[in-house]
C-alpha cells in the first residue's frame, strides 16, 4: 500500500508511502520523543501509521502553517514601519528645532588672533565691546612657593601649622611620619590653603594654592608662605619665591593692568580671558568681538542635521518600497506572507508628500526667501543633468547660499524656516506621528496578530487533539492485528502438533 504526497513533517509533498518489505509481528508502540508524536512503526500490519497519520491530518495542518506565516509577514512588516516611523519622526523634531525663535537669538562672537597664548569668549551672549583689542602678556601668575628641611619626630606627635595671606593651615603629623604623607595630608585637606610635594631630596615643598602676589596692583609681598611646628618652632625655609600677578598691557598702554589669576574678565568689557604664554616683545594678540547677530554656524549645523536625517529617512523608505521579495524572481518561493513592502503605495504617496512639502513657497514672505530653495536647500542644481540622489529626491546644502542669506537678512531667513517648519510638521506628522497613518497601521497589524495567534492556538489545540486520537485507533488496531497474529501462530503450532500426533498413531 502506499500514500503519494506526504512528507516526514505532515505536510503534503510530492513522494510516496512505500510499505513493502512489512513490519515484523512482535514490535512495540514507541514514541521518539520528537515533537511529542507516537512513533508507530514494525507493527503487526506492516504499516507506517505515523506517515498515514499525517497524511490524513494534512490538510487540518496547512491553516495552521497559513495563520503562523501571516502572523510573522505581519511582525516583519510592523518591524520595517516602524523604522520608517522613527525616521519621519526625527526629521520632523529636526524641522521643529528649525522653527525655533531660539535659534535666531542674537550673540557675539569673540575671537583671538593667537589661541594659543590668549583665548577669549563673551562673557555674555551679548555685551561685549565691539571692535578689537590688542593685548600684550608680559607675565603670567603663579603661586608663591617655599621649599623646608623637616623630619618628624620619631617618638612623639607634631602639627605643624601653615599659613599665608589666605589664612592658616594645620596638619596632624604622627611619629615618624614621611614628608610624602605629610604632603598627602595637606593636599587633602578640603579647605586648605597650600598645597605640597617631596623633592627627592626629601625636602617639603608647600605652594600657596591661590595664586598673585596678595594684591590686585602688582606691588604686594608676594604672599609668602610660613611654616612652623609645635614641637621645634618656626622652621626656616631653604628657598622661596614669592607669587606673581598677571601683568597685561592693553591697546599699547604704558600702564599695566594686573590680575591674581590668569582669567581677566576687565582688561577687555564683556570679555572674559585666560592667558596661557606671554607674547612676544612686539606681538601683541588682537581680539576681536563681533556685533550681535544670529550664530550663523548654529544656524548651519541646524539645517545640515535636518538634511542628514531626512536624506536616511528617505533612503531607507526607498530601501524597503523597492526591495523585491525572493518571490518576484524565483515563482517557487510565491507567497502571501513575505512581510514586504515592496511597492507599497500608502508608504509611495508619504514620500511624495514629503518631498513635495520641500518645494512649498510662501509668496507672503519677501522675495529671495520664499521657499527652501531660496536659503540653497534643494535636491540639487538646477541645470544640468540630475544625479541619482536628486532623482531620489535627496536634499543638499549649498552653504555659501545660506550663509549670505543669514549675513544679508537673518530675519528673512528666520521667517522662511519658520513657515517651512510648519507646514513640513504637519505633512509628517500625519504619516510619522504618533496618531499618524503609519501608527494606525501598526496598531491594526497588531489586533490582527492577536487575532491569528488565539485562532491558532485553539486551532493547535484541536489538531493535537485529534492527531492524539488517530494514534490512539491506530495503536488499537495494530494491537488487535498483533492478537490475532498471535492466536494464528498459536492455531498453526496447534495444528501441526495435531498432525503429528495423527501421524505418530498411523
């Protein structure tokens, strides 16, 4: 006997059941263990139920399959959405970054000649004096400083006491204690006035841990720092030197201007510096502060992130609408079920949309920023032959355009992006947005989804059951043929004894 059309799995397939050759008498009911079905083999019919069990349950399993193959295409193609979301989305908070009034504040620029020796910022975004100034750094500040020979006592405590012009310092020193730990003491104190290192000599090194030399005219002392103990008095200092102000000329001035630290927030208004060398004799570093205006790099950067990500989301909408699934070139791999959006027109007429939303003008605005290509935002030049990315209707910044039109009307270029802005939000928000087209797919996928997997579970259910009860007649079949194979070799053994017994007689 044999059954065309079955395969190993209980899907219908081309082939065959071929049981010829038979099954021997005696052979037991077993189960595998794989996938849980009864493996009903060498039975008492010489039949491979297992093969004719499927067989039968085939075509009660292919819903089955049909219901998981719809549930993954529709996971696949909610995964794919939503990163077209995600992306409509990000352009869409680049567009709303693009219509803010914030990034059209005004602020001043501060620059310096030479960097590396002077740096200089606005102290606030607006303020600074406009204009350049020249600076000539004729010394920076330091801390004063003193080196001391001390050696703690070997069986006692000491303290020793610190002080400058800032106050005074206590350190606990225990007997015996190295100058490394006493250094480490006094760096750690939170409050405290010195700092200090060991020479390899062993000597103690204390610094002052502000800096100048205790005045704001460069006629202090120094602000020299003292050392003295509990134990052994004042200790002297083997070597010192005294801290220093800052010492800056400004605008060629025969009179010093003076600071305790390297940060002057005075010499030049609304200017706030950090000297980090002294200049040249002849050299001075010119800074210069800008008017107030619009930062037109901020502006810049602005737009290039807006055409970065708009490009990707453009890109990878393209990527999924045109990538064929495998079915289109190989027919034996058709199906329903693949998850792909290729061609998909409601994903087709949302980039038409957004593109389109890139070309609006707005004709109450003045010429010459009307639109985004007024500001060099555009799928590229206009003459000439097009590049596969403007064929795609990928966006470019032309720079140089947006920087005049920044310099020549920022105000102008201001109310473009704002109108722009709009109007783009609305369009993505429609498709990308959180109650957007795209989302309300997502969601009815979902609710399908749930639908098929409760479908499928009751539906497995009842094909496990009905698969269980088919084993179950089956076994009871091949254990009534065992029997009555059995009670036929136990007739046939009788039989022969019989006619043995009859011929023993004759």
């Amino acid at each position: 006997m044999s059954t065309s059309g079955v395969s190993s799995t209980g899907i219908i397939s081309t082939g065959s059941i071929d049981t010829s050759g038979g099954l021997t008498s005696g052979s037991t009911l077993t189960n595998d263990g794989s996938g849980g079905q009864l493996q009903l083999t060498g039975l008492a019919s010489g039949i491979n139920t297992n093969e004719l069990i499927q067989a039968e349950l085939a075509e009660d399993e292919l819903p089955l399959t049909n219901m998981q193959d719809s549930i993954t295409a529709l996971n696949t193609e909610n995964t794919t959405l939503g990163n077209i979301q995600g992306g409509v989305e990000t352009a869409s908070l680049d567009a709303l970054d693009l219509g803010e009034p914030s990034l059209f504040f005004q602020s001043q620029t501060v620059s310096s000649s030479t960097p590396s020796l002077v740096t200089a910022t606005a102290t606030e975004d607006i303020g600074a004096v406009i204009g350049s100034t020249t600076l000539s750094v004729a010394r920076l500040a330091s801390a004063s400083q003193a080196t001391f020979s001390y050696a703690a006592p070997s069986a006692a405590a000491d303290t020793l006491t610190i002080g400058n012009a800032q106050g005074t310092q206590t350190v606990n020193v225990k007997a015996g204690e190295t100058n490394a730990q006493i250094a480490s003491d006094i760096n750690g104190a939170n409050n405290g006035i010195a700092y200090a290192t060991v020479l390899s000599s062993g000597q103690l090194v204390i610094s002052s841990r502000s800096t100048g030399d205790g005045s704001t005219t460069g006629t202090g002392d120094g602000n020299p720092i003292t050392l003295t103990s509990s134990t052994s008095g004042s200790i002297a200092a083997s070597s010192s030197e005294g801290g220093q102000d800052a010492e800056v000329y400004v605008n060629g001035s025969a009179t010093a201007s003076y600071s305790e630290t390297d940060t002057l927030t005075d010499a030049v208004p609304g200017v706030t510096l950090n000297l980090l060398g002294v200049t040249p004799t002849g050299s001075p570093v010119t800074v210069t502060s800008s008017p107030p205006a619009p930062n037109t790099d901020a502006i810049i950067a602005a737009v290039q992130q807006f055409v970065t990500d708009y490009n990707t989301m453009v890109t990878g909408t393209e990527g999924a609408i045109n990538t064929a699934p495998a079915s289109e070139s190989d027919s034996s791999q058709a199906s329903a079920y693949s998850g792909s959006l290729f061609g998909d027109p409601e994903m087709e007429n949302m980039l038409s949309s957004l593109r389109d939303s890139m070309d609006v003008s707005d004709s109450s605005l003045p010429s010459g920023y009307q639109s985004m290509q007024d500001l060099g935002i555009s799928t590229g030049a206009s003459t000439g032959s097009a590049s596969t990315d403007a064929t795609n209707g990928l966006l470019t910044v032309d720079t140089a355009t947006l920087t005049a039109a920044i310099e020549a009307n920022p105000s102008g270029v201001q109310a473009a992006l704002q109108s722009w802005s709009t109007q783009f939000q609305t369009v993505a928000n429609n498709s990308g947005g959180a109650f957007g087209s795209i989302a309300t797919r997502v969601t009815g996928n979902n609710s399908e989804v749930t639908d098929l997997q409760s479908q499928l579970t009751t539906q497995t259910a009842m094909y496990n059951e009905e698969e269980s009860n088919l084993e179950e007649q089956w076994a009871s079949v091949e254990s009534s043929l065992e029997d009555l194979d059995n009670q036929k070799t136990s007739l046939s053994t009788f039989a022969t004894s019989l006619d043995a017994s009859t011929s023993s007689s004759d």
